[in-house]
C-alpha cells in the first residue's frame, strides 16, 4: 500500500480548507489527529482547515498513548482467558484492526524501498508500489515478533498481576514512537519532490510545536520512568542512537522524509523502547 493511498485510507482528513484555525480550536486539532492514527470514526460537520491539520502532530504522542492504554487493557482482559503470549498476539491483533495498520504497512514499504532500491529514484518508485516484497514481508514480520517478544518478556519478568509495570511500559513504547514522528518531522525536511500530506504537514512544523508534543508525551511516560528509571535510561540512549542513524540515513539516501519513513521510525521506536525494557544482563 503505497503513503498515498494509506492517508487516504484514514478518512478523517477528506478536506483542507484555507479556514482559520481560532474557529476549530485545539480540540479539533486532537480530533484530526486521531483521525490521522486510528480508524476511529469522529465525524465533522465542517471540512477540516489547513491550519487544524497543520498543527495536529502536536497530539501524535497523546493519540499514541491512548493507543497503548487500549492496547495493555487488552492484554490485561485477554490473559484472564489465555496464556499470556497468546493475549499479547490478541492485543497485537485488536490494536492493528484499531490504527488501520498504519505503522505496519509503512514498516514493509520502508524495508522494500530501502532494501530492494540502489538509486534515490528506485528507493521513491518502491515506496509508491502498493506491492510487499520480500524485503517488506521480513521486515515487518520481524518488527512485529520483536515488539511482541518484547511485550511478552516484560510481562513474565514483572509479574502478570504488576499491570501497572508492564502496562506502563506498553504505554510509553506508543507515546515516544508517535513523539519521535513529530521530532524526524521537524529535524528532517520532506521530500520536496513527492507529493504527500506529510510534506504539507511537515514543513509547517515548528520547534514550538515538537515542545507542545513534548508536554503532551510527559504524563504518559512518567509512571514508566518512576516505576523503571534504568529501562528508561537505557531506553534513552537505544533511542537516541537509533533516531540519529536513521535520520542519517534518510538524508543521504533520498535528502529528505516520506510519510512511510515517518511510519518506520514511528514503529521502530516502539520496539527499540520495548526491547530496551525487556533487556537484561545475563552472562
């Protein structure tokens, strides 16, 4: 599926209007962005501005950590019924259903794309092949046993009854990978020649906006780096080097950012957090 056809999959954005944005407010701009992420239907009685859809990245992290709490309670409710590898595949399942697999199917295309490309313009023709190949069917099947494992190994290591731990950490793992979009969105230039939303929407972001986003994030990462201060400290710096190098990356390959790199990195910091958790020393 190729960037263009998954925005127009999520339906929440059919229109942009030259609208100021004092007539929508921020609550509109919330609602844009769980639109843009989810497949929950939230209708609008008007089309939506280019100022609203502008600014909704700040919320990304929010929507994310909204995802992950329906996504932890799954697992909770799901482990009354299975064991608990199976709840988290249950979950895995319930929250791809939920988000439309956005992250997944830019994952595969991103892994087909700079896997199978030599050239910038092959790298650019892949991504819009609505195709998966064997370099995107690997890569996404990694991605997500990885993240599932990961998922899997917090919840044995804590205790199944310490919910709020490995819920914590669940929660996180989506706020920062929405959060580190918002970051490669305004560190990271768009593809100048591609046309996309994400380019209409990323190069009007601001380092204002990423330190809204920021905020909005905080409350969501707190009870994890409380409940687990190392894991988030070692998650810090697996995430740091791990953003660096794909920003480097993106850069020297195509020179800017595409919506399915953006999907990558976002799905990417997910596992990175998760497996960072989930990592222990034993020699």
């Amino acid at each position: 599926m190729t960037e263009q056809s998954t925005i127009s999959e999520h339906a929440a954005v059919p229109q942009v209007h030259p609208v100021p944005a004092e007539q929508w407010g921020e609550w509109s701009a919330f609602l844009t962005a769980v639109q843009f992420l989810t497949r929950v239907p939230l209708p609008f009685s008007e089309p939506v501005s280019a100022a609203v859809l502008s600014r909704c990245p700040v919320y990304f992290p929010l929507v994310g950590g909204l995802i992950g709490v329906a996504t932890s309670v799954v697992v909770g409710v799901a482990g009354l019924f299975w064991p608990v590898w199976l709840a988290v595949i249950v979950a895995l399942a319930i929250e791809a259903r939920l988000t439309g697999a956005f992250h997944e199917d830019a994952v595969a295309d991103f892994c087909d794309a700079f896997g199978g490309g030599w050239t910038r313009d092959d790298v650019l023709r892949i991504l819009k092949d609505s195709r998966i190949g064997s370099y995107g069917a690997l890569g996404l099947g990694i991605a997500v046993a990885l993240r599932a494992g990961a998922m899997l190994e917090i919840i044995q290591q804590v205790g199944r009854h310490n919910w709020l731990v490995w819920g914590s950490a669940i929660v996180a793992s989506c706020a920062i990978g929405r959060f580190v979009i918002v970051l490669v969105m305004v560190r990271v230039p768009p593809v100048s020649s591609r046309e996309s939303l994400s380019r209409d929407i990323g190069r009007q972001l601001k380092l204002r906006d990423l330190l809204t986003a920021s905020v909005w994030m905080l409350p969501l990462v707190l009870p994890f780096i409380i409940q687990l201060p190392l894991q988030a400290a070692i998650c810090v710096v697996a995430l740091v080097a791990i953003v660096m190098w794909f920003m480097a990356l993106v850069r020297r390959r195509l020179g800017g950012i595409t919506g399915d790199c953006l999907g990558c990195i976002g799905y990417g910091s997910m596992v990175v957090v998760l497996l960072a958790t989930a990592a222990r020393w034993n020699p």
